[in-house]
C-alpha cells in the first residue's frame, strides 16, 4: 500500500458479520505495490483480489484468523486462546498486540497492510498507533456500516474454508457447489462461535469495547471514511473502499 508516498495501514472496521474478511480479500490488490496494479492507478479492476503469486499485494492481516490456525495447530498459544474465543469474548491486548507486532515486522508488510479485526480495544488501538508511527506508516479508516438484523443472518449462515479462508454465506454469498470451496474444492465448515449465542456474546464485545474506537479514531486524526456495507454486492463495495483510499495518499 505505497501509493508513492508512506507506505498505509488500512483498517477495516466494523461489526463481526460487516464483511471486513470479505473486502480485505478483494482490496489486496488496490492497496499492494503500485506496479502491481495495471499502471499504478487505483481503479475499479485493481480490486480482483491477490495476485496469484501474492507479490504486489498487501498482506491480509487477520487477527482472528491467526488465532483459529494456532487452534488448528495445537499449539500453547492455541491453547490459550481456545475457550475464550468459543465464548465470543476478546482474547488479551497483550497476546494480539504482539502477535500483529510479528506480522507486520515480515517484509512483506514493508509496502503496508490490511488489518481487519484489530484494533478491538483501546489499549491496542494505542499500541498500534506508536507501532505505526515508529515506521512511519499512515493509517486509514473504513468503517463498514452494517445494520444489526442483517448482520445476525449473515454471520449464521456463514461458512468459510479452512484451507484458503475465503467466506462464504448460504443466503447471500454461495458457493457453486453445495458446501465446497469455489477457489480450491474444500469442504467448507461453519466456525464454533458462529452459532447464536456466542454471536450475540461477539455483538456484546463489539459494542462495549470496539465501537468505542471510533471516537479514538476520530480524535486522532486518521484519515476516516463511512462506507455502506449491505444492499450492494460485495465488488461494488471494494471499488468504492479502492477509490476513496486512493484519495487519501
Ligand atoms: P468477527 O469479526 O466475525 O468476530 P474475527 O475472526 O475477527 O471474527 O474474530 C474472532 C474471535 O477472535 C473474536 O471473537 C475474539 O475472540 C478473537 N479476536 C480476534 N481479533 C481480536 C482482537 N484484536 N482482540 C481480541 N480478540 C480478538
């Protein structure tokens, strides 16, 4: 995400449900290296996605997907992490802090980034102010706004693939074949916290202690943006992400 000046950190905000896995997917490619995207100018067929071979493209930086594959690898910090999240609560500042802190260090986070579900408190909004600044990467900020009764249907129809972890939605986003991955034939699976008790606990957590952030955002300065998540398709909302992050250099 050099976009010929500092290289930026997109942060996708929103509610669990609000699509922000979804648009990150299809904006690595808007926000990666300018050679990458026919010419440098960021336009509407410059939001296809990754490249095939990643080069070019920002890192998706998903919190929630970082933890779920150290669950699936078993591993101590899996370990840790487990209950909490099949409860729909926050797992600690300090653990995701350090885990984006390692991520965003890799050189291929060195032309910028997607960070989609983190910041989720204050702390780490703060802590990764100063990781941003100590780089010299500029943040942008897009909110996507989605309404509550649409975000409950999307999240329990929800399916996602283990291997390549594009999602998916029995209602308004299926795959071509029933339950299989439409990039690379996986069955699909439904995540343990996507049922409805623990979406409503995820809802809770959104409301106390994420939504809070957009005062913070605002207070700081980052450059923000409002973008209208549902009744559209999921393209349509990723040009719009493309073009007003281009106007934001
Ligand atoms: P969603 O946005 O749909 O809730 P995510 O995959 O972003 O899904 O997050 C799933 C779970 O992972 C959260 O409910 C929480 O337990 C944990 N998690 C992810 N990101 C963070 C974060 N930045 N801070 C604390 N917990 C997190």
């Amino acid at each position: 995400m050099e976009n010929g000046g500092a290289p930026r950190a997109l942060i996708l905000f929103g509610s669990p449900g609000s699509g922000k896995g979804t648009q990150a997917k299809l904006l690595q490619i808007c926000l990666g290296a300018p050679q990458a995207r026919n010419g440098g100018a960021a336009s509407a067929n410059a939001t296809s996605g990754a490249s095939p071979d990643g080069s070019g493209s920002a890192p998706h930086i998903s919190t929630g997907d970082m933890l779920r594959e150290h669950i699936q690898a078993g591993d101590a910090l899996g370990q840790e992490v487990a209950a909490v999240m099949r409860a729909g609560m926050l797992v600690s500042d300090d653990l995701v802090n350090r885990l984006v802190e390692d991520r965003i260090q890799r050189p291929d986070s060195a032309q910028g980034f997607i960070l989609d579900g983190y910041p989720r408190t204050l702390p780490q909004a703060r802590v990764l102010g100063d990781m941003l600044r100590r780089r010299g990467v500029s943040p942008v900020v897009v909110h996507l706004k989605v309404d509550y009764n649409e975000i409950i249907s999307r999240l329990s129809g929800r399916r996602q693939c283990p291997l390549c972890k594009t999602l998916y939605n029995l209602g308004t986003n299926p795959p071509k074949v029933d339950e299989i991955c439409d990039v690379d034939g996986t069955g699909l699976v439904t995540r343990p916290d996507d049922s409805e008790a623990v979406i409503r606990q995820r809802l809770e957590e959104y409301e106390f202690q994420t939504r809070p952030l957009l005062d913070f955002f605002r207070s700081s300065g980052y450059p923000f943006h409002e973008v209208n998540g549902s009744g559209r398709s999921k393209q349509t909302i990723a040009n719009e992400i493309c073009s007003l992050v281009a106007g934001n250099p």
